[in-house]
C-alpha cells in the first residue's frame, strides 16, 4: 500500500505541473506515456508470439507521429492523408509474404499492429487536443474517472456482492459500479457547473456525466478482457504498485473517446 501510495503521488507531481503548463512539454510527456502504451501491448502480444523487431520500431515511429500530429489543434478533427493510412496497411500486411513464416509473423500480427498503433497514437493525441481546448476540461473528465473508480473500487469492497463480470474482473460488483456511477457523476457535474459552465442545464450535464462514468467503467473492463485473454494481471510494472500506463489510463482512454462524440451534444 506505501509503494502504491508513493507512486501516485510521484506520478501527480509530474503530471499536474506539465499538464499546466501544457505546449511542448505536455506534449513530449503524453507521447512518452503513448510510447509506453504500445510498448505494453507489444509486450503481452509477445507473451504469446514474438513480433519482428523492425515492425516493433516502425510502430513506434507511428504511434510518435500520430500523437504529434497536430498536436497544437483544438478543433477536435483529425485529418489525416489516406495516403498515409495506405502506407501503414502496405508495410504492415506486405511483410507476411517476404517473411513467408506464419510462425513468425502472419495477418493476425500484421492486424494487430495496425489497431495498436491507430489506437494508441489517436487516442494520446486526443489528451493533447482536450488540453488546448480547455485544461478544465482535462480536469472535468479525469474527476469522472477517478471518482467513480475510487469509489466502485471501496465501496464494492464493501457491500459488493453481485459480480458484474466474473470472468473479466472477478472483484467488480454491480453494487460498486453503481456507486461509482453515482459519485463520479456528482463530483464532475458539480465541477462542470461551477468552474465550467454555470448556465448549462443541470439535467443534461448530468445525464452526460452519468453516460461518461459508464463509459469509464466500461473502458477498464475492455482492458481487463485484453489482459485476460493474454493471461497478464497488468500490462506491466511500469508503476509500483499501480502496474502499467494503461492499467491507469484505460478508463480515462474511453472517457474522452466518448466525450468526443457528445461534445458538440454537451
């Protein structure tokens, strides 16, 4: 519990100072943590079937690009040149017929590496692009997702005695997620109102915040699945005792993916 304690408060002061200061450093410090989310992909795809190292850093390069990519907009489009994006499915897909070893590297690995790259380079650029917008909105959806984690977490320990998904996250309750819910929504709407938004209607805000704790919820589990069908309890111990990038980041990963599409709603 102190390694796990520690570590997040190591990982606050070094986030909350960059993320105030946001530009360059931000950016440079959300492409680290996007490099490191890749890494933790590859990592437990390899627990299963080694990925070919010049494919590994040309992914790398790819995730860097798509996070930088850019990084000073806050219009929350994202264009990008298909010829870019055929590129990518060449280089990737074309490697199965010169390696010609199924065993070494097939469509499943080249899929894959198109997913993780996309997935992850997007989703660390939009962090960057929530931050130019607006910092208090940064903030809006991290209160959502810390909240409602903290308290499924505490409060399904416990009076949690209906499991959610068993065979996903055996210690998720449906009695913690919904107090979870209950909490993120009130924290983040009430923060939403205040510092955000004073004259946007209450229900609405609300109802939003309430879909986007949901969400929250459902992006851990999502993660939690990915981990379970490659047999890992984390991603990798990157953080003591918190495990790795994307054992922290999954909820908030969703959350502004979601967010995205009910911005213009909002």
């Amino acid at each position: 519990m102190k390694t796990r304690i520690l570590s997040a408060i190591v990982m606050l002061a070094i986030s909350i100072p960059l993320l105030i200061i946001g530009k360059l450093p931000f950016a440079i410090f959300v492409t680290l943590l996007g490099v490191c989310g890749l890494f933790e992909l590859l990592h437990v795809r390899e627990e299963k079937k080694k990925i070919p190292f010049l494919l590994k850093i040309f992914a790398y390069l790819l995730v860097i690009f798509f996070i930088l990519y850019n990084r000073d907009g806050n219009d929350f489009t994202y264009y990008l040149d298909y010829r870019v994006m055929a590129f990518i499915m060449f280089f990737f897909l074309a490697p199965m017929v010169f390696i010609n070893n199924r065993k070494k590297y097939n469509a499943n690995d080249a899929l894959f590496l198109i997913g993780a790259t996309i997935f992850v380079g997007l989703a660390f650029n939009l962090v960057l692009q929530i931050r130019n917008y607006s910092i208090f909105y940064v903030i809006y959806l991290f209160l959502i997702t810390i909240f409602t984690d903290i308290f499924a977490m505490e409060i399904g320990k416990r009076i949690g005695k209906t499991k959610m998904a068993p065979d996903i996250s055996p210690n998720k309750t449906w009695e913690g997620s919904i107090s979870g819910m209950i909490m993120g929504t009130f924290v983040a709407s009430a923060f939403y109102i205040t510092v955000i938004n004073n004259n946007i209607n209450i229900v609405k805000i609300v109802f939003f915040t309430l879909c986007l704790s949901a969400v929250a919820q459902l992006g851990d589990l999502v993660f939690s699945s990915v981990k379970r069908y490659y047999g890992k309890k984390d991603f990798s111990n990157l953080i003591p005792g918190h495990g790795g990038i994307l054992d922290r980041l999954d909820s908030i990963i969703f959350v502004m993916l979601a967010f995205i599409i009910i911005f213009g709603i909002i």
